[in-house]
C-alpha cells in the first residue's frame, strides 16, 4: 500500500444516506435538493461540526434541468446552511454522485479546502417529460414528447455511431460477449435481492440511514428504509434517494475533534466504447487499486452498482483475470445492490462510498472498493480504508 504524507490524507469523518425509494413509490413527492438537503443535515448533525466550518458543497446529479437550477446550491439553501458557502453540481451521469466526492478529495488532498460536504442525490420519479421542438414550431405534428429517462440513456453517446444505446441493450452484450446463462444471471439477481431482505431484516442499514419526512394528505410519515423490489430483476428500476459524505484532511479533524469513518486512498476514471460500460468499470477499479497500491486480493468488500446482473458479472470476470483473489464474488456487494433497491442515477457513487464506509466499520476495519459504469461508456472507483 502507498505511503501517503499526513498533509495529503483526506478522512471521511461523517457519511450518511437517506432510504432509496423505489421509482413512483414512498419517496416520490421529495425533489433531489430535498433528499440532498435531508442527507446534508444528517451528515453535519453527525460529524458534530458546525456548519460554517465547511468550506464547500459539492452535489453530483444526473439529470440537471432548471427547476430548479444548480442543485448542490438550492439543496444547501434548502438545508438552511450558511448562505456563505459556495456549492457546485457536477454531472457524470450514473458517476456524478462518486464525481462529486472526488471532486472533493482533490481540493482537500491539494490543500485548497479542509473540510467538504460531497454527495448525490436524484428524485427519478420526478425527473420530467421533455417537449422536443417547441421552442420554435408548437403545431403538435411538429412536436414531440420524450420520456427524459431512456432518452438520457441513448443520448449519452451519438447514435449515429453507437446506435441507440440503454442499460438493457448493454446487458444483452455482456451477457452474449461472457457467455452468461439466464440462469446463471437469475442466480446473481435473486442473491442480490436475498442479501437485501436479509439486511434489512436485521437492521444492518440503521446506522447508515437518516430519516426522511414525507407528507401524505394532512400527515407527515417518517421513513427509513429502503424500497426494496419484491421479486428479482435483471435490470435495475429507477430510484429515488441521496448521500452524503463530509470530508475533512487530518488537521482539520483534529481541530474539530470530528470522527474519522475512514481515509479515502485513491480515485480510478476510466473509459470504454459506450456499449460495454462495464469495462471502464472494471478498469476504473484496477486503476484505483493501482493508485492505492492495494491488490484485489486485499480488498475486504467491493461495493459494485447493479446497473445489471450481466454488468456486473462481467466486471466479475474482468477482475477475476487480472487476478482477484479467493472468493472475489463473496466480498462483492455483501449486503444486496441496486437490483434489490433500484438504481438513483447521480447519488448512486455516493450511496455506494457510504455503503462502504459502515461495511468496514462492520466488519472493525480493513479495505473497500467503489466502482460503477456510467452512461457513455465510463467507469470510476474509489478505494478507502478503516481501522475501524
């Protein structure tokens, strides 16, 4: 492993997620910047620290539309954070919520920040149908009505060289290009959705959840759990949900006397033809390791996004030829994955860094990877350590 000076070391000192609610379900009235502003109290709340302290706010979110604009400033101003720090929103599709704690990492590790609240957040239910050509010809022949989700899907590569690319057509090529059963791809999504239930049944995600209020009529609900699906899919649904993660160098943890969850070791982008995304997953993952001069062999859990069973069955493979260790599928996604609980496009990297983060501290320390693929062919991954 890399020896890193104490100057360049960047901590998670807070991490938290809100329940992910399945597409048009629980959670469906809440916007991104009020699951965002949700998850960014919770995450101060728990660290201890004093909000003006923070020197930025970072949100990542994938469909970006202007109600309103700028999410990552809205949902601080929603938070009722000090109007004195700045916020951003970065976009790397299913990537933008991992794109944003990078973004994050970077300041604190060049010394430009001490402390940074990174995350994603996306309400998929409420994401909008698109009137295309309306701007300049309204006669209904003229115009046309598009369903921003598959159209976000295929539009994130040109078609005219790709085709129209979505996460099911690039399943059918994983699952064509490795061979892969129907079988063995029902296998891995029930497992997904049996290491779920049984999860969540023993409580497993209470101390990574933060509640979220939601009114109903009159009434206001208090949820906190996952929406999880009731029968396994090969594909995983639209959701809605957010994480955040406050991070901080040393110095500024030790000033503040804040927890530290664990160190984040390195950042891996890569990027691959848009038809098998999950090749730059899998490159994304090996050259985080690299970075962190970690082996896969020495990772103690993997928290992969279930775009797919056949996705990531394939990323399976590839990091089982470049050498993966003994029983490299069970350190992955021990806990279920995103078959079980849908997919929330720009908090999904987010989500997976804070699943990460408590599995560690689960397990009293060790190792974990983060990886996902993202619409138009690129993967990022992150590697982070615990001593519990």
């Amino acid at each position: 492993m890399r020896k890193t000076d104490s100057v360049n070391q960047v901590m998670v000192v807070s991490a938290v997620r809100t329940p992910l609610g399945a597409f048009c379900g629980q959670l469906e009235s809440l916007s991104e910047q009020q699951l965002a502003a949700a998850a960014m109290q919770e995450a101060l709340r728990r660290a201890g620290i004093a909000p003006e302290m923070i020197d930025e706010v970072i949100v990542g979110t994938a469909k970006q539309t202007s109600r309103p604009s700028n999410c990552g400033r809205h949902a601080l101003l929603l938070a009722r954070l000090p109007d004195t720090i700045p916020a951003y929103t970065v976009q790397r599709q299913s990537a933008s919520g991992l794109q944003a704690v990078a973004n994050g990492y970077w300041a604190i590790r060049c010394g430009d920040s001490g402390a940074i609240l990174a995350g994603g957040t996306e309400s998929m239910s409420q994401i909008p149908f698109e009137l295309r050509g309306a701007r300049y010809a309204f006669a209904e022949r003229e115009r046309t009505i598009i369903d921003a989700i598959p159209a976000q899907e295929a539009g994130a590569q040109p078609a005219e060289r790709y085709g129209a690319v979505t996460a099911a057509k690039r399943a059918e090529r994983a699952a064509r290009n490795y061979g892969l059963s129907p079988d063995v791809l029902a296998a891995f999504s029930g497992a997904s959705l049996g290491k779920a239930l049984q999860a969540a049944g023993s409580g497993r995600f209470n101390e990574e959840i933060c509640a979220v209020t939601v009114k109903k009529g009159k009434k206001e609900e208090s949820f906190d759990r996952d929406e999880l699906r009731k029968q396994a899919a090969l594909l995983a649904e639209p959701a809605d949900g957010a994480a955040m993660c406050l991070l901080a160098n040393p110095q500024r943890a030790a000033e503040l006397g804040l927890p530290v969850l664990a160190e984040v070791l390195s950042v891996g982008i890569a990027a691959a033809d848009p038809r098998t995304a999950a090749m730059a997953a899998a490159k994304a993952g090996l050259q985080a390791l690299e970075r962190a001069g970690v082996t896969l062999g020495q990772v103690d859990v993997i928290e992969l996004n279930e775009t797919s069973a056949a996705e990531c069955l394939a990323v399976v493979r590839e990091w089982d030829a470049a050498g993966g260790g003994e029983a490299l599928a069970d350190r992955i996604n021990p806990a279920g994955g995103a078959l079980a609980t849908g997919n929330p496009w720009g908090a999904a990297g987010a989500v997976l860094v804070t699943r990460a983060v408590y599995a560690l501290r689960r397990r009293g320390g060790g190792i974990a990877l983060a990886a996902l693929p993202a619409e138009g062919g690129q993967g990022m991954a992150m590697v982070m350590k615990s001593t519990g």
